[in-house]
C-alpha cells in the first residue's frame, strides 16, 4: 500500500513539472486603445505582472487546473476570469471598461477565491490607502469607515471592533488568515495588530463559524499582507505620520524584493504617543501609549506549489486611564512608567498551496506567543501572563467545474495560558484548551445567474485549568476545570443576479461560540472592576438571517441590507450591585437568550456632468435586547456619515489631488443596557487634502487632515472613559508623508 502511493505521488508530481502553462493575451479599453500597467494577478500563487505600453502581458509557468486571474487598473472595472490549463499556452484578451466607481474585488476570507458578488455572505473590503483613509493615532478607527462596524475604545491606544452589536470574542480577528489570539475578550484590552505592511482589510458582518469556528458569532475581520515586489527589483517606502492632538510621531520602513521564484521583506515601525486632549483643551491623564513593531516574510512560488513564511513581532505599551492614575498624575507626558499593561506578541506562520492536478491543497500553521502584564506602581506587577496558541488546517480544493467548486478542511488549535512569576492577581488560571473540527463546503450556479453557498461544520472543544487558592478564602477561589463541548454550525445562502446592475443576496447561518477562559474562570481584579466567571456558562448559538442588494450603474451604486441574529444564551458581563471589602464593584459573567436587528445602507454618486466630484453617505442601526427586555451592553448607537470628495489626476504641480469634507453624526443612544447609561447624540467634521509631489526623480506623497475640525466636546455610547468621567479626543491635526524607494526592475509583482 505505501509503495502504491508513493508511486501515485511521484506521477502526479512529474504530471505537474512537465505541464508547460502560459497565458497571453492584450488588454484594451472600450475604444480598443492599448493599456498600459494594467496588473495581472493570481492570487492563488501570490504571482503577477502587468501589461506593456502595447497592452500585452504574459504569465508563465502556472500550474495545472483552474485557477482565476484578476486584471484590475485604476479607473476602470475590475474584471476575473477563470482559465482551466493541463499544459498549453492559451490566448486571453481583455477589454476593460472606464469607471470612477470602485470596482469589486476578489477576496479571500469567504472560502473561494471569488468575487465579492460571487459571495453568499457581503464581504466588504476596505483598501489601506493612505489617500482614502482617515489618518488618525487610532487604527481602530479607520475600520468604523465600513457601515455597521464601530469600536469599543479607551483612548487613542486602547480600541476593540464592534461588527453588529458584537464584539471581543464574538468576533475573530485574523492576521492574514491566522487567527489572532492576544487576549481578544476583554474591552480594556488592545486590538494589538500594527497597520503597515497590510493591503487592504476583509470584513464579513455576521456568523462565520461555518469556515472559522467559535468565536466568528458576529463576524469576521481578516487583515490581509501586502503582495510581493516585482519580480527582479528591490523596492521600499517610508512613512512619517505627525499627530497633533496626542504630540505623537509615526515612523514605518519597510524593504522588499523578488526574483522569479524567491520573494520576501522586512518592515520595522514605532510610534510614541503623549496623553491626548479632550474637546475643549483638557488631557485625559495616563492616555499615552508607545508601540514598537517588527515583520519579516520570504516565500517561494512557483507551477508546483506556493510557499510562504510570515512573522510578526508587536509590543505595545499602553496607559491605563484609571482612578489611580487620574488621582497621581499631575503633568502630561508619553512615557510609560505606572499604571500601564505591557503587550509582546510573536507570530509565526507558514502558508503554503500545492497544486495536485485538478486539485488543491492548503496546508497552514502558525504559532503565536502573547505575554500581558498589568502594572502599578513603577516596576510593580499586578498581572503576569502569557497566552501561547499553535494552529493548524488544511483544506482540500476537489476538481471544480464552470458551475461547481467544493471544499474538503481540517482545523484545530491547542491553546496555553500559563501566569508567570507568582504575581499579586491571577486574573485567570493556568489552562489548556484544544479544539479540533471538520467542515465542507459546496458552492454551485444555476444558469449563471443565481449562485448557492452552503456547508456543514463539526467542532470538538475542550478546556482544563488548575486549581487556584481554597474554598476556606472564596475571594480568588477557583476549582480545577474539565469541561468538553462538541459543536455543528452550517450555512446556506445564495446570489442572483437579476441583471447585471442588480444583485440580491441572502443567507441563514448557524452558529455557536463556547465560553472562553475569561467567562469561565475569572475570579479577580481587572482595572476598576472584580470580575467573576461562572463554571457553569453554557454556549452561545445564533441563528441569522441576512438580506440584501447591490445596484450600480456607471456613476452609482446603492447597497442596502437588513439581518435578524437570534442568540440563546448570550454572554455578557454585569455589575452585581456587591462590592469587595476595598470598595470594588463586583461584575459577574451572565447569559441570557438575546436578539440583534438591524441593517446597513450605501450610497455612491459620481456625477458625468462632474468627473472630479464624488459623494458617498452611508448610514448603520442595530438594536440589542435581552429576552427579559432589558438592552445588551455594548451596541453602538445609529450612525450616519457623509463624505463630498473631489478629485484631479492633476493640479499645477501635484498629481491625484484630492480634498475631502467629512461628516459622521451619532444619534441619541438611549438603549442603555442595565450598566450603562444613556448617551447624547454628537456630530463631527473632518478635512483632508493631499496629493502626490514629484522632487527631481523622487516622488513623494503628502496628506494633510483635521479630524473633529470644530473640538466638539463630545463621549461615544462604547467609550469606556465613560467609567472616569472623560470625553473623547478633541480636535486633531494630522500630517502624513509617504516615501516610496527602490531599483527598478521588470514590471511584475
């Protein structure tokens, strides 16, 4: 039997060394004009070129099967096609058509490398541009650009996601497919991810654990690394980013080559941040926070397979805005020396495809490393721990056809947390938690205009801690844990495409999320609160149901989409209205069957009487309650933005000119869960400007931005400075410098 396959294998590889594929082709526009740089990309094989002043391009040694390639030039429609190649050389020609609206892209976090269209579930993609984003000392916030996400936020440093009403460990936040594991479930805690060196950014509102298992409840963010250099050519950038409103500084540098075969890069970054002002002029003490970052990557592509290697090093220190630290610091500054938590992260993971014939195989792994420490005093340690998680999958692509694609997959992880050198709190206990699951996936089309997603998914999960203290001192007292869970979640959905400018999509998904090790088993202080879990949590299954449609034209586009996400036994954390003998409020982990309703909409108007002007607005709701009726902690209230942007590809001396007005206004939250309070309404105003210059042969890119342009003196519902009295960050003027640097080489990437 071994001999059998070994010789299967051997076959199948030397089928694949001697298949000889290459596609060409000429790319023109609607005029049948040639084009000039447009990019040619597989993102299969993490490989591509771009066409020459001819409009001809060439991709070379491409593996045996199906694979899609996306040609994309800025202005015009994106356009994918799918070639199915067994050794030849075949002839494809394009035409692409122009358009000043953003054209869909090809993503990745939905399971197929497929259109956004082409997916069952929306999944939006927000492009890290710095010409198009919001520049600002908070990464964070520049995710809440996408309607219906937001953020539960502590400052400029401290920030967590919010997809729908849900947050921390109701959603998964991904580092470029792996799953990030850095202390996700509390609010005071970081989103810990550094956003340079990172494309753009996949976000998929609503359950998820259908591909990613428990804790993708409420949706997924998927953070994906830029691509390679061209192919023969060392390339670079630097970034300065100057901050007004927190006296902060960014500085990122990042190198990267390629050959025909071998690619990688580094990239280093700090940034240093003093405590920030409140509208009005008032700092908020202890706000500061400083982060040091470090990435290195190398990989090997090539017909027989791709292979990728990635590491992260993040390590942040981060001011923990406090009655303490209110009450002892007297002078603004940006150094962390009390009342502060310590974050050092590594991760290390490895990618890899191979291409078997007409099938395909995802092998991935990754280990990270996460140690959290909370200290006091100067060199005083209140919490010490560290979080280690190794994960694994594979997934198997089986033969597809026009019409059909199906996924075979294997994932799991084995978690420790392990406290470190007998601090004063063991906030959790030392534990070990493994997770083992299968799933399959189907996707099929019906007479190329209705397209149906579905699958199924089984998980096995178990967690065990030790002992901590005894029963004779319950203050601290946890027993030893044992519990193991066992899990199906699936999906089923669908895409039509009435015509081509109209498309609706709807989708049912089940989902589950098991107790983590927080809600099990804390038993101790956490910042201005005792936290207490409860052994006896059960969980959390959700049933959703998503609705919506897509309609463009030319110069418009309108999306509108409405969910209903019934969960039983939701988690949250409550006050007890009890005290510890030091005067702390006790807050308890609970569950109670809740229900989430709400919807999105977009608008994008693009003038033809007004080439240069663009208008978008966009508008988010969603309502939380408990079966009781009380409301559920954490729900953003109803926003509203606008934005007026216009834009010149040239002005005088600079080039993609561009100046933006933007409005974002919160309503009135009164849906203030039993914690909370209620929360005024607010309107804000950003500006920003900026192009790109040209000094002898360097270009440089150049932004200028004020954000809360009139210091409105303003609290979000989901900041948790609320607990101190203080308001958000006032006015901010922002200034951000990009230096791109390299040899030149051919003009693949």
């Amino acid at each position: 039997m071994k001999s059998l396959i070994i010789i299967c294998v051997m076959a199948c590889s030397c089928h694949i060394l001697n298949a000889q594929n290459k596609v060409t082709g000429k790319i023109t526009d609607q005029d049948h004009l040639p084009l000039i740089g447009v990019a040619v990309f597989v993102p299969d094989m993490n490989k591509g070129t771009v066409s020459a002043p001819d409009g001809v391009y060439e991709l070379a040694n491409l593996p045996n099967g199906r694979i899609k390639i996306q040609f994309s030039l800025l202005g015009y429609t994106n356009r994918i096609e799918t070639i199915e190649f067994s050794g030849e050389t075949k002839d494809l020609n394009i035409q692409l058509t122009e358009t000043p609206i953003e054209a869909e892209e090809i993503v990745v976090s939905g399971g197929y490398n497929s259109t956004q269209h082409d997916n069952a579930v929306k999944i939006d993609v927000l492009k890290l541009n710095p010409f198009t984003i919001k520049s600002t000392p908070n990464f964070a916030e520049v995710l809440t650009q996408v309607p219906g996400v937001d953020m539960i936020s502590k400052g400029s440093g401290v920030s967590k996601p919010v997809i729908r009403g849900l947050s921390m460990n109701d959603i998964l936040v991904l580092n470029n497919g792996v799953r990030f594991e850095n202390y996700q479930y509390s609010s005071h805690h970081p989103l810990g991810i550094d956003e340079f060196g990172i494309d753009d950014v996949e976000i998929i509102k609503g359950p998820a654990s259908l591909l990613y298992g428990s804790d993708a409840i409420g949706g997924v963010i998927n953070f994906i690394k830029e691509r390679p250099a061209p192919v023969g050519s060392v390339v670079g950038d630097y970034n300065l980013q100057l901050f007004s409103n927190t006296l902060g500084m960014t500085n990122n540098v990042g190198v990267k080559g390629a050959s025909k075969k071998l690619f990688g890069g580094i990239r280093a970054g700090q940034k240093t941040n003093a405590d920030f002002l409140q509208g009005g002029g008032d700092f908020v003490p202890n706000s500061r926070f400083n982060e040091w970052s470090f990435k290195a990557n190398g990989g090997f592509t090539d017909k027989i397979g791709t292979f990728k290697i990635y590491y992260d090093y993040n390590r942040q220190k981060l001011g923990l805005v406090e009655d303490e630290a209110i009450d002892e610091i007297a002078d603004r500054g940006r150094k962390n020396t009390i009342f502060y938590q310590e974050l050092n992260t590594h991760l290390l993971s490895s990618q890899n495809k191979l291409y078997l014939g007409k099938f395909k195989l995802d092998v991935n792994s990754a280990f990270q490393n996460t140690e959290l420490a909370h200290l006091a005093e100067v060199n005083e340690y209140e919490i010490q721990m560290k979080l280690s998680t190794f994960t694994y999958e594979a997934k198997l692509h089986l033969p597809s056809k026009d019409n059909s694609e199906y996924i075979l997959g294997f994932q799991g992880f084995s978690q420790k947390n392990t406290n470190l050198n007998e601090r004063e709190t063991l906030l959790l206990p030392d534990a070990t938690t493994n997770n083992y699951s299968a799933f399959g996936l189907v996707q099929y089309s019906f007479a190329e205009k209705l397209k149906v997603q579905t699958g199924i998914r089984y998980d096995n999960k178990s967690i065990s801690t030790q002992l901590i203290g005894s029963p004779e001192e319950p203050l601290g007292y946890r027993p030893s844990l044992d519990k193991s869970y066992g899990s199906f979640s699936g999906s089923i959905g669908a895409t039509y495409n009435l015509s081509e400018e109209l498309l609706f999509r709807g989708n049912f998904a089940a989902a589950y999320r098991t107790p983590n090790l927080a809600e099990l088993n804390s038993n101790g202080q956490h910042e201005l609160r005792y936290e207490v879990g409860d052994q006896h949590l059960v969980p959390e299954n959700a049933y959703e149901t998503d609705l919506s449609l897509h309609y463009h034209k030319a110069n418009f586009t309108f999306d509108l989409a409405g969910f209903y996400n019934l969960i039983n036994n939701y988690i949250f954390i409550a006050p007890t209205g009890e005290t510890t003998a030091s005067g702390i409020d006790i807050y308890k982990y609970e569950q109670a069957n809740s229900a989430l309703i709400g919807g999105e909409a977009g608008l994008h108007i693009h003038p033809k009487s007004v080439e240069w002007l663009h208008f978008e607005t966009t508008f988010a709701s969603v309502a939380g309650k408990q079966e009781n009726g009380d409301y559920l902690p954490f729900v953003p209230a109803n926003k509203l933005r606008f934005e007026l942007r216009a834009e010149r590809e040239k002005l005088a001396f600079v080039r993609h000119a561009f100046i933006s007005v933007q409005t974002a206004k919160a309503f009135d939250q009164n849906r203030a869960a039993p914690d909370e309070t209620t929360t005024d309404g607010y309107t804000l105003v950003d500006l920003s400007l900026g192009g790109n210059l040209k000094f002898k042969n360097q270009d440089v890119a150049l932004s200028l931005g004020v954000s809360n342009l009139i210091d409105s003196q303003y609290i979000d519902h989901l900041s948790t400075l609320k607990e101190v009295g203080l308001l958000n960050p006032g006015r901010n003027i922002s200034l951000s410098l990009r230096v791109p640097f390299g040899t030149a080489g051919n003009r693949s990437f």
